[in-house]
C-alpha cells in the first residue's frame, strides 16, 4: 500500500485542506476525492511526490499532470 495526499486549496467552493490515506493505486484517489465537494482542484502526491491534479464537476472527473 502507498500513502496518498489529497491536497486541497482555500476557494470559493470550500477552505484548504489534506486528506492522506492509503491505496493500493491512485485510482484509490478517485473513491476518496468523490465524497468531497465537485468543482474543486486537489493535487494528488504519491509519497511526497505530486502525480496530477484532480478535477470533479458533476460526474466527469478531469485528470491533468
């Protein structure tokens, strides 16, 4: 299992925020990041190391280095 970092920034959607959890992939990111607020950014890391930006609007998830 990885240690993953979900981090958030303060917007007019909601206030900074980390959620750090463990998967077995990043998709994992996907299930933890669906119970947030839609139409925010997180940045996603994988141990210390940023993978890619998430982005959720409505059901379509955008996904950007």
């Amino acid at each position: 299992m990885q240690t993953y970092t979900l981090k958030y920034f303060d917007d007019a959607v909601g206030l900074e925020k980390r959620i750090e959890f463990k998967a077995a992939h990043a998709g994992g990111a996907l299930v933890v990041a669906k119970n947030e607020a839609p139409d925010r950014h997180a940045e996603l890391w994988e141990d210390g190391r940023r993978i890619c930006i998430l982005y959720r609007r409505e059901d379509v998830w955008q996904i950007r280095p």
